[in-house]
C-alpha cells in the first residue's frame, strides 16, 4: 500500500520535485523561528475564509454596482476576505475567444462581439474594466466591504500583460522579454494576446511596484493574490512586498504557487492544488483515502506550520475548464467541502459554489453563474461559522495541526480530529453509496456535539447510529 500511495504523491507533484516521497520516514515539521525568515500574517487572518468574486460573470449585469448590491448577502456567509479578480482595463487589439481563436479571427462582427477577452491580458495596470464600471464604483465595494468586517484582495497579474498594453505603446519594449530579432514574441498559438514581460528590467520592476501601490494608496484594497507567482524572480516578491507593506502594514499576499520559498520572506498564503487533486480522486474512490495522509506528510516535510495553504473544492478554473463540483466530485462534494474546511489550512469558496451552481460557466464571454440550490448557503456559512469559533480550525500555527481517528471501515469513512488547547474538532465523511456504522478503533473520551444538528459524536462510536451514504458529520468538544 505504501508504495501505491507513493506513486499516487508523486504522478501529482511531478518530476521537478527531486526527494521522492517516502511515506514510511518520519514527519518533520520545517518551522523557521529567524525574524526574517518568518512572514508575520495580519492578525485579522488567523480564523480568515476566502470568497473569490468572478465580477464578469457574478451577476447577470456582470458591473461593479450589480455585485455590491449582493455584498451583504455575502456578508452573512462569514468570510473574512473578498478575492476579487482582475478587474482592470484589458485587450483591445487582440481579445481570446475560445482554443486558439480571437474576436479579430471572426468575420461575423455579430459573432466576434460576444467574445469579451481574457480578465488575464491587462492593457493598464491603473484602469478598471469598463466593461464592470469606474475606479470609483470599485472603491465603493472596497468601502463597503471594510464597513462588512471584510477585506479585499485583487488578483494581480505579473507575468505578462496584453500585446497591446500602454507599457508597449510608450516605447518600453525593453521591459518585455525579446526574441533575437528585438521583437515581443506571442508566448504561444493560443496566448497571443499576451506579452511576457522582463524581469532583469529594474524600470519595469519599480513601475510594476507602483501599480499595485496605487490599488492600495488610491483604493484601499488589502493585498493580492499573484497570478503565476512562481514564474516570477522571488527577489522581486521580496522587494516588492518591503514597499508596499511600507504603504499598509497589515496587507495579505496569496501566492499562486505550490513552492514552499514563497513563503519564507514574502506570502502569507499558497494554493493547494495537489489537494485538491487527491480531493477529487478520493471523492470518486479513485485513490483510497491513505493517499490524503501521505499528501499530509509532504506537506509537513515542505511546508512550515506557518504556512497558511488554500484549501478548496472549486475555483474559476476549475469550474471552467474541468467542470462542476458534481463532475469532479459528484454526490461527495459536500463532504468533501467539510474536509477542505476541517482538514488544515484556509478554505476557499467559489462565488456560485454556496448558490449550487451547477454548470462550468464560459471564461471570455458573458455566461451569468447559476443559482440552483440556495439552501446551500447555509451549510457553507456552517462550516464558515465552526471555523471561527474553534481555534482548532484557525489557520498556521494558530490552529491544531491534523490527526486520522481510524475507524473499524477506514476504505470508506475517514475520521480526523484537529485540537488547540482545550478546543478539540473531529470530523466523519462517508464517501460511500450506502450507509456505513462508525466505529472508533480507541474510544473518544468527552462529550462532542454536531454543528449540523443536535446530534452527539456517542450516539455513533456506541453503535445506535449510522452515518448516511455520502454523510457527514462535524463534532465539537463541549
């Protein structure tokens, strides 16, 4: 078995990681205790969940305004931070359609026009989208979201900008990577909207650093998440990073990376996407539940306990290019969601995701997200609330770090139990299609009540009750 879940580490992690993971050595947890090896995170962020907000396709107007009228509904979920992505002024002269086509390769204009571009190929790092509104009616989100409780983060692109973009059309082309004519290459068919830019340019690095000084100076927006982080120098992440927490102190910086450098000096947060990979596979019984707790191991073998990772179920790209919750995880979505909540880590919710959309919705043309199941917004504000009140759920070191409760049927149950102090979290999936017995290999001493209903945790590990097909079930310690 061992050597199975091995295999299945490694096919998800890839051949540039180079220490083959061995599931039988040892934990060790890489905790740095150096002052400037150690990101200190705001505090706001110790009990934070994260809502991510498509502007595009949030509401059916798909504007600034539309979405801020929607604002206080998301407020009652309980998330802490509204990860807004790109919102700023994008291609003209070359806008994506779908595959390998753009809007200037379609004859019919009535065609053509539908294609709105890709949020990803910016023109000007300081403009909104008119498409969605003004700066203004973005710092009006930004206002309302402080007045929430909340804090915004905007999705920033760093790697490249659009072939078009003002940089280019002011004569910088030296702040773009060149091929040997002296000319900006298109990365490939299918990005030729794009141009990649030069980071051994020291101009280029200051005035990127000062664009996104101004979303926080001018807007009052409270961080980023970096898109394609890890294809940019870390030392620019250093340096920018120094500057703009010059400007606000208390910012929060997601990493669209899975290297465990990022965080040393420089983001507070990185993706899990290896988990939610193995939360897929897991779902549909593909992978037995043992691969999660060899991920875990590697986790901690490259991951400090400081390291706040993003858990999630869904995202834009996901839904977009590989499907719905019920594609990838069919009727164990929701159990899985009460794992990427209860697991470790910070949990994500999707816009859409607690409405119950139900359809991978269209990246570069207007495709309004769905509103099947509302109901479910109350066992996602559930999960949000159980997160907040229990310090074993926190994020980092704030938290109880993961431990597996085996149980008599650990193929199709999985157990796990998370404690802080005096606060203690044991959480029960049932992955399978029938109903399963939950018996506890050691007994559970205490008294644990369900955040779902009134049931308690005894009523199970005594026999008299049965977990349903797909079930879940999350304890406190009373």
């Amino acid at each position: 078995m061992r050597i199975v879940i091995a295999a299945i580490i490694l096919s998800i992690i890839g051949c540039s990681d180079t220490s083959p993971l061995d599931t039988s050595s040892k934990v060790v947890l890489v905790t740095k205790t150096s002052e400037n090896q150690v990101v200190k995170h705001p505090e706001w962020s110790k009990d934070a969940t994260i809502y991510k907000v498509n502007i595009r396709q949030h509401t059916a107007e798909g504007t600034f305004e539309s979405f801020e009228a929607d604002m206080d509904r998301i407020a009652t979920l309980g998330s802490e931070i509204l990860w807004i992505m790109p919102i700023q002024a994008i291609s003209i002269e070359k806008r994506k359609a779908k595959e390998n086509l753009f809007t200037e390769d379609i004859e019919n204009p009535n065609e053509g026009n539908k294609y709105l571009g890709s949020y990803y190929s910016i023109i000007n790092y300081t403009e909104a989208n008119p498409d969605f509104g003004t700066i203004d009616d973005f710092k009006s989100i930004v206002n309302k979201a402080h007045l929430l409780g909340q804090r915004v983060i905007l999705d920033w692109v760093p790697n490249h900008t659009s072939i078009d973009n003002i940089w280019i059309k002011k004569g910088h082309k030296d702040w773009y990577t060149l091929d040997s004519l002296g000319h900006i290459p298109a990365p490939s068919l299918d990005r030729r909207d794009l141009a990649y830019l030069n980071y051994e340019n020291d101009s280029m690095r200051l005035a990127m650093i000062e664009a996104m000084k101004f979303w926080i100076t001018d807007v009052n927006i409270d961080g980023f998440s970096c898109d394609d982080a890890m294809k940019v120098p870390l030392d620019f992440w250093e340096q920018a990073i120094i500057e703009l927490k010059k400007v606000k102190t208390d910012i929060f910086m997601l990493a669209d990376s899975e290297l465990p450098e990022h965080h040393r000096k420089t983001f507070d947060m990185s993706y899990g996407c290896y988990a939610h990979d193995i939360f897929n596979h897991i779902s549909t019984q593909e992978w037995p539940l043992d691969s999660l707790m060899a991920y875990m191991k590697w986790e901690e073998k490259k991951f400090s306990t400081n390291d706040y990772r993003m858990m999630f179920t869904s995202n834009h790209d996901e839904n977009s290019w590989n499907g719905t919750l019920h594609d990838g995880m069919g009727e164990n979505h929701k159990p899985m969601a009460v794992i990427a909540f209860t697991y470790f880590g910070m949990p994500l919710i999707y816009g859409g995701q607690e409405l119950g959309n139900d359809r991978g919705i269209k990246s570069f043309e207007k495709d309004t997200i769905q509103k099947r199941h509302p109901e479910l917004q109350n066992f996602y504000k559930t999960l949000i609330t159980t997160k907040k009140e229990n310090p074993a759920l926190w994020n980092g070191t704030y938290g109880g770090r993961f431990m597996r409760i085996n149980t008599s049927n650990d193929t199709d149950l999985l157990a796990i139990r998370r404690m802080r102090n005096d606060n203690e979290v044991i959480t029960v999936i049932n992955l399978s299609s029938k109903k399963q017995q939950v018996n506890f290999v050691k007994e559970i001493e205490g008294n644990f009540v369900s955040v779902f209903n009134a049931e308690t945790l005894g009523i199970y590990t005594s026999g008299t009750k049965e977990l349903v097909a797909h079930g879940y079930q999350v304890f406190v310690k009373k």
